[in-house]
C-alpha cells in the first residue's frame, strides 16, 4: 500500500486552503440562518420591497448579509482558483488569475456592501 501525498500543489498555499474551509464551513451556518430569518422568520418571506427595507432595518440582518457575501465570493474565488491550479497553467498565468481574482472579489464585496448600506438607508 503507498503512502499518501499531502503536500499542496504548486501554486496553492496552506493559508488559502484554510481560508476555503474555514469560509465553507461558515458558508454552511450563514446560509442557514440566512434562509431561517429571510424565509421563515420574516413576515410572510419579504415578499415585497418594502418588506425588505424594513425587515433590514434590525442592524442584525444586513450584518449577517455582509459576512455571507464576503464568505461566499471569497470561498467561491479561491475554489476556482483550485480549479485552474488543476488545469496546471504557467506561473505568469496564474499570476493574472490571482490579481484578476483580486479585483473582482474586492470589486464584488464594495458593490455589495455598497448595496447593503443603500437598502439599510432607503429605510432610514
């Protein structure tokens, strides 16, 4: 019987693969209660807009939101980075994943969060 392999593949760290399992696990938690409070707890399942506006009004829930938005396009990022890693493209290739993955993620949580405040302060 051979001994298995450990190690991480070229172009992956320990710190992203511990960032993907930490952010998937709490992906797991999130979006349940994600689905709990907007889909059962809320008043008949935020039907309308203004269901929303005022349901994000507890400062609970778009707080909530923000942490799964960031976990979900950081987890998701990372995870297609792994895909590419598979695909064992050159260095200088994966060099533009990695920044272009950068700025779409940054570029992606500012958007949300951005989004986030304006319903919070459409309610205000």
């Amino acid at each position: 019987m051979s001994e298995m392999n450990y190690t991480p593949r070229t172009g992956e760290t320990v710190w992203s693969w511990l960032i993907k399992i930490f952010t998937g696990l709490l992906l797991f938690f999130i979006l349940g209660f994600h689905f709990l409070i907007n889909h059962y707890l809320a008043p008949e399942g935020l039907m309308t807009w203004s269901d929303v506006v005022e349901f994000y009004q507890n400062p609970i829930v778009p707080v909530l939101e923000g942490f799964f938005l960031v976990f979900v396009i950081s987890h998701s990022l990372i995870g297609l980075r792994g895909i590419i890693l598979d695909l064992n493209p050159s260095k200088g290739t994966m060099r533009i994943v990695t920044v272009l993955f950068w700025i779409i993620g940054i570029g992606f949580t500012i958007y949300g969060i951005w989004l986030l405040i304006a319903v919070v302060n459409h309610g205000a």
